[in-house]
C-alpha cells in the first residue's frame, strides 16, 4: 500500500510542478503606479550590430561587437520618429552596442548627457554555452518554443530570471519617476518581456531598433 501511495504523491507533486510553471504575465500594481503618476516608457532595441549578421547569441560588453553602418542609421531613423517626443530620461544597457544606441539616439534628439544612465538591469540575457552560436542552435535547444522565454540554456540565465530583473527594473523606474516619458535602451529579449511587465501580451521579438511606447493608459 505505502508502494502505490509513493507513486501516487510522485505523480501528484509531478503535476503540481507542471501546474506552477513560470509563465510571464503583466505586473497590474506596476502598470497602475505608472497611470498614476502619468509616467510613458519607450522601449527600445539596440540598431544592427555585427553579431546580428550571423545571427549570433552575444552578451558580450567587448567594444569588438558594435553596430554596422546599417545600425547606425536605423538608431538616426528611429530618433527622427521620435523627434516630436519630449524624451526627459534615458536608461541604457551596459553592452556596447546598447550604449552606442543610446548616444546616437540621445545626440539626434537633444538629451543632455546628464539625463543618460547605464541600467545594469537592462543587461542582455546571458546565453551561456550557446553564447557565440546561432540564433537557430539556441531556440532548437528547447523542447518547446515558449521555454525560451522562461527557461535556461546550460550555464545561462533563464527567461524567469529575465521577467524578474526586468520587471524589478520597471518598478525602479516607476518608483523614481513622475509626469515623464522615460526611454529604455535595451535588447530583444528585455524588449518582450517589458511588454509582457506592461501589457500581458506576448509579442514578437522587436526588429533592430524598433521601439514601442507604452502610454499613460498602459498600452
């Protein structure tokens, strides 16, 4: 008897855990202090850069993977779409490609130097052995193509782990800010789950330097 019953608590722990599974959702206390304080995020991603051409994963800081040409420009393009915006704070991610993003974005539009942070929160999502691989080798890794969003590769970071940084970021921001339209400049990865933080939505990983604007109504 106590055999069956072993089995039966096994298989019912199995199926809690299954149950339980991180998925990532809006952060509704989160989206309200922004309504609140009538706070505007603009999400950004870094322009082209030269691991992008192979489709390559890349965490790395190293000046060594930069923006191309094409990059460049997407950044110049994206500041034209926004010159109408009164930009008051911009966030930037640490890796170079993301800091050479926020000064072309930041130099086109006006925003004093002092008005720029680098955010290590905004770091791009840690690959581990897949690091320096192909986009393609990354999601095949997965069993299902949703755990790429939350679970981790070998001696990397996880998608949880992620949604955890990024809405704990998104919390800062909403804690230090008021009546402002804030730019966060970061990668794909962030970029998703920033919109899953704001809206519950599960979007499709943003173009080199595509940007998204969440309004005051939490859109």
């Amino acid at each position: 008897m106590l055999k069956y019953w072993y089995i039966l608590m096994i298989t019912f722990t199995t199926m809690t855990q299954a149950v339980e599974a991180f998925k990532p959702s809006i952060d509704h206390e989160l989206v309200q202090e922004l309504i609140t304080k009538q706070i505007r995020i603009i999400a950004i991603r870094h322009g082209e850069a030269l691991h992008n051409l192979g489709s390559l994963m890349n965490s790395s800081r190293s000046p060594g993977i930069h923006l191309t040409e094409r990059g460049i420009q997407q950044v110049r393009n994206a500041a034209e779409k926004l010159r109408h915006e009164q930009i008051h704070y911009v966030y930037a991610s640490p890796v170079y490609r993301t800091m050479q993003t926020a000064h072309y974005l930041t130099t086109s539009l006006g925003v004093p130097h002092l008005k720029v942070a680098v955010a290590e929160d905004l770091r791009e999502q840690h690959f581990g052995i897949f690091e320096g691989r192909s986009y393609y080798e990354y999601v095949d890794f997965f069993d299902d193509p949703e755990d790429v969003y939350t679970k981790a590769a070998p001696e990397g970071e996880s998608g949880e782990e992620l949604y955890i940084r990024t809405k704990e970021f998104l919390r800062k921001v909403a804690s230090a800010h008021e009546k402002e339209t804030v730019v966060l400049v970061t990668h794909a990865f962030n970029c998703h789950h920033i919109n899953y933080c704001l809206t519950g939505s599960d979007a499709d990983l943003p173009n080199q330097a595509e940007f998204k604007i969440y309004s005051v109504q939490g859109e």
